[in-house]
C-alpha cells in the first residue's frame, strides 16, 4: 500500500509540475510576442538573446578593429608629421 502511495503522490507531483510548466511557458511565450500598438511600461524588459548578442558582440569587435586600423594609418601617414 506504500508504495501505490507513494507512486500515486510522485504522480500528482509531475502532473502539477506539467500543469506549472505549461502555465509558465505559456506566459513565456505572451511575453515574447511583440505588440508595437500596445506601449506599456509596466511590462518586464525581454532579454536579448544568444543570436543577437553574437551577432552585437562581432560588430562591436569588427567596429573597433577598424578603428584602430584607422588610428595606426592616420598616425603613420607622413603628410600629418611635423618636417
């Protein structure tokens, strides 16, 4: 009898952790819906994601190597030296 009961309250358990999740994924998804009509500032903020920050993080490192590629040749270039 233990054990039907036990496996009966681990039964209960997964099924209200489905019923938490599917509310929780559900929610999830609402909010990853983007609604250009609505403007609410109570809303929580969404957080970028891995492909976004991956594709920021390339630019910003491409964007400075050009910077620096430009600094070294505007540096270097002899029209700008004091002779």
């Amino acid at each position: 009898i233990a054990r039907s009961n036990t496996y009966s309250d681990s039964v209960t358990v997964v099924s209200r952790y489905k019923i938490q999740r599917e509310r929780e994924l559900s929610s999830l998804l609402r909010l990853r819906r983007r609604q250009p009509d609505r403007c609410n500032k109570s809303q929580p903020h969404i957080m970028i994601d891995d492909q976004d920050l991956g594709f920021f993080a390339n630019f910003l490192g491409v964007f400075i190597f050009v910077l620096v590629i430009a600094y070294h040749y505007v540096v270097a270039d002899p029209k700008y030296e004091g002779n």
